[in-house]
C-alpha cells in the first residue's frame, strides 16, 4: 500500500507507492496514476505507447558507496574492477586476493560475499 500524504490547507492528498520504475512506466503508461519518477528515461517505444506523458529530465546524485557487514572489519577499501568482479561473480569471497590487495594488514574472512541488487523490471 503506498503513503498517503495529506495537504491541510487545499484538502487534497497524494499516494504515493514504491513500486520500482519498470512497474511505475507501466502505470502512468496504463493511466493507473497520475505522476511517476523513473531512475532511467522510457524508451522510445514506452514514450510512444504512454500517449502523451511528459518526461522532465532530472538528476540525483548520490556518494559512491558499498555497503557491507563483516564482523571486526571497519572500513574497506574497494576498486571499480573489484566491485565490477564482484557482482559478476568472479569474486565471490572476501579472502580474495584482489580484495587482500587493496585492504593490507585487515582480516578479512573466508566468507560468500552475497552481492545484493536492483531486481526489479527498470525497463
């Protein structure tokens, strides 16, 4: 169920639900709703399909950041290439020596790293 917010002066209220931006194309597409936001631009098929829906470009910009949770391990350093090898399953545990590499006088553990994704149908 999304979040319902009130507007005490005009009596109007909005809904809002976070149901990923494949979902949310959808729905302006198929006039379920009136608003959405996408975290990537409709292609041009959808465009053509959502008959007259407006796209007004936007930015968000967030701190690089990958969140992790290893007993005793504070701060870890990551590469791009490493990330990347990461969630492409090349690397799979945090002993790895390219992780070993970057991070020098840190035990890291011989655990699975379980990478955790977007899952949801962005287009």
């Amino acid at each position: 169920m999304g979040q319902r917010v009130g507007v005490a002066k005009t009596g109007n209220s909005v809904t809002y639900s976070a149901v990923g931006s494949g979902t949310g194309i959808k729905d302006i597409s198929s006039r379920l709703v009136d608003f959405g936001a996408s975290d990537a631009p409709m292609t041009p098929t959808q465009a053509i399909t959502c008959h007259g829906c407006w796209q007004i470009p936007w930015a968000l910009s967030a701190d690089p950041a990958v969140g992790f949770n290893l007993h005793g391990v504070r701060r870890l350093r990551l590469s791009g290439p490493v990330i990347a090898g990461i969630y492409l399953g090349q690397i799979t545990n945090w002993d790895d020596s390219r992780i070993a590499r970057l991070n020098k006088g840190v035990h890291l553990p011989n655990l699975k790293i379980t990478p955790v994704f977007r899952s949801d149908g962005l287009r």
